[in-house]
C-alpha cells in the first residue's frame, strides 16, 4: 500500500529479462512504473510457492504492495492498441472478484499484494498490462509494464538450393528455415563462419557461397536460430561438392631415365578428385590399351624393348566436374645389348 505522497510519485524502471511460459516467452522492454511499482519475474517448476505450480511456466506480475485495506477497486486490465480488456477486477471489502471468462483458468490472483499471475501463455499476451487501484479517499493509482511474447525456436534446418555442387562452376544458397521468433546465426563446425563479402555472403537467413570451393562447407556447417531465451540448432549439413582432378602424380619405378632392354617399368598414378578420377595411361601421346581387370592406377610393363622408349604420362578424368588433368611425362629410353657391349668395352 502506498501511503507517501513522494513515494506514489517515485518512478520504478526495471529492464526485464526474463524467460516465461511453456512456450518460452521473453520480456524485452523497460518501463517506468508509476504509483504503483510493478515488475515482472519468471515461475521455474520446482521452485516454492505459495501458489499452485502451474503446468509449465508462467509469468507473475509483480508489486510493491503489502495491504488493500484501504482500497476501494483494484482492476487489472490488459491493453492492446486501443483495445482495453479487463482481467480482473477485486473489491476487497465484500471479498469479491470478477474475472473475464477468457482469464477464469488462465490466472491465478494474490489478494494481499494484487500481483497476477498469467499462463500459460500464448503470443497474443504480448501487450500492455495495467494495474489501477480506486482508494477509499477516491484517489486513482495505476502503474502499467509491457510484455513481449517470443514463440519457441524449433524446427532448424538448412535447404540448399542444389543437391550437389561442383567446384568453381556452381553458386550454392543455403537457406536457414526455423518457426519462432529469432535471430539467425551460421557455424563451420565449432567456430563462426567468416562473410567476406564477396566469396561468401550472409543475407538475413540466406548464405550465398560464389563459385564453391570443395573446402568451403567441409564443417560441418550448422545454422542457429536463437532469441533471448534460447536457440535451435539445425542438423550439421554437408553438401558434396564435387572437384578435381587436381595434384595428378606419376611415380617411376625404377626412376632411371635409362632402362635396360629385358628389364621392368612400373608407373603409379594418383589424382586428388572427387568423384575419384578416371586414370588413363598416354604413351607418346596416345592411349594406352589397358583391360578391363587391370589397375587404372599402375601399369607395368615386362621385358621392355626398344619399342617401350617414349613418352609417358597419366591422365585423370572427373566425370562429375567434367575436366581432364595430365600429369607431368616422365622420358624412358630402352637400351639394347648391344649398346652395353659398346659401353664396356
């Protein structure tokens, strides 16, 4: 009960934070409270009150008074727009309350310091609620508080505009889609991922990626819908982006330049690709024949003769990215008996 002139005067700000309501609510505004001091504060299962624990969370409407024995009405009404509905309305001296049918089940009233509780709530509570009390004297003291009502984060998930991709050719939008209310942020695996602009772009929800690089959405890449309350996290994405061939290597064993007529040659090719590349063998420029048993990847040749001197090299194939890499030619030169027996003698 305020008995102080000064103190009806005394304005109450309170910035309030807290998270309500079985569909997660949230309070963002700070309001300047007159006469009357009203706050707002969370119910959490589990904690001791002098209520019935609702079945979820529910918002309490908070007060700085202690008695109504000198109060005539005492009327919470909930304020939309130019819309003014009432909740309740309380004559403390014929121990009598009116509530609106719409809050008969949804409130629960505490006649000894007027604070009201509500829920569980939905999105239209969001709005201005008042409290107005009529003292024995005819004076009229209100305060009023703002609430603002968050619907849950759920349903996270990102949509891509292509099923595949392939590296350099392809511009990959990735959509952040979620129900509720929040703000949208976008991980490669545990860290941030960086926007540069240009490269990457980060529109609202909407992540453009330029010309993809097979090492750009390797994360995996998570997207986060959060509000002050809480956060959704989408399942962790990977987008095959198909690349390559690139780093094509051919290895010669033995490594001489010069072979002896009678003897073995092995080549082993290797491509970074993805889908792995196709290995053809080129000698002198010309496809090499191989079966379809044999390794794409090694070819040896037996008993080489002067024929097998020339020019060899490896080419990768991606059937996806549609390029061709050869590697570098490696030069064999088969050398005869007879070039031995010169050298000898």
């Amino acid at each position: 009960m305020v008995t102080s002139s000064t103190a009806a005067h005394n304005t109450v700000s309170h910035t309030l934070r807290s998270a309500i309501a079985a569909m997660r609510t949230v309070f963002i505004s700070a309001n300047t409270v007159w006469f009357i001091g009203i706050s707002m504060n969370e119910w959490q299962p589990g904690e001791s009150k002098d209520t019935a624990p609702p079945a979820g969370k529910y918002v309490t409407f908070k007060t700085t008074i202690t008695s109504t024995e000198d109060f005539l009405t005492i009327t919470w009404n909930f304020n939309k727009g130019e819309v003014i509905a009432p909740i309740i309305t309380s004559i403390p001296s014929t121990n009598t309350e009116n509530v609106d049918e719409k809050y008969a089940s949804r409130i629960i009233y505490n006649k000894t310091t007027c604070e009201l509780q509500l829920g569980p709530l939905v999105k239209e509570d969001g709005g201005e609620y008042s409290l107005t009390i009529v003292t024995l004297q005819g004076k009229q003291q209100s305060g009023q508080v703002d609430l603002e009502v968050l619907e849950p984060v759920n349903n996270v998930k990102i949509l891509s505009n292509l099923p595949e991709a392939v590296e350099f050719n392809d511009t990959v939008v990735l959509t952040c889609s979620a129900k509720g209310t929040f703000t949208y942020k976008w991980m490669n695996g545990s860290v941030p991922l960086v926007v540069d602009g240009t490269h990457v772009q980060l529109v609202g929800n909407v992540l453009t990626i330029a010309e993809v690089r097979h090492t750009d959405l390797r994360g995996p890449i998570f997207c986060i819908a959060e509000n002050t309350l809480e956060l959704g996290r989408s399942a962790p994405f990977n987008l095959t982006v198909s690349y390559g061939p690139e780093k094509v290597v051919m290895t010669q064993t033995p490594t001489d330049a010069f072979l002896m007529k009678g003897s073995n040659l092995t080549l082993t090719c290797s491509a970074q690709s993805d889908p792995p590349a196709k290995l053809h063998w080129m000698f002198n420029g010309i496809k090499m024949p191989q079966k379809a048993t044999q390794s794409q990847a090694i070819i040896t040749i037996t008993n080489i003769e002067g024929k097998h001197s020339g020019n060899y090299s490896c080419v990768a194939y991606n059937t996806k990215t549609n390029r061709y890499v050869s590697s570098p030619v490696a030069v064999v030169s088969v050398l005869g008996t007879t070039w031995l027996n010169f050298c000898l003698a």
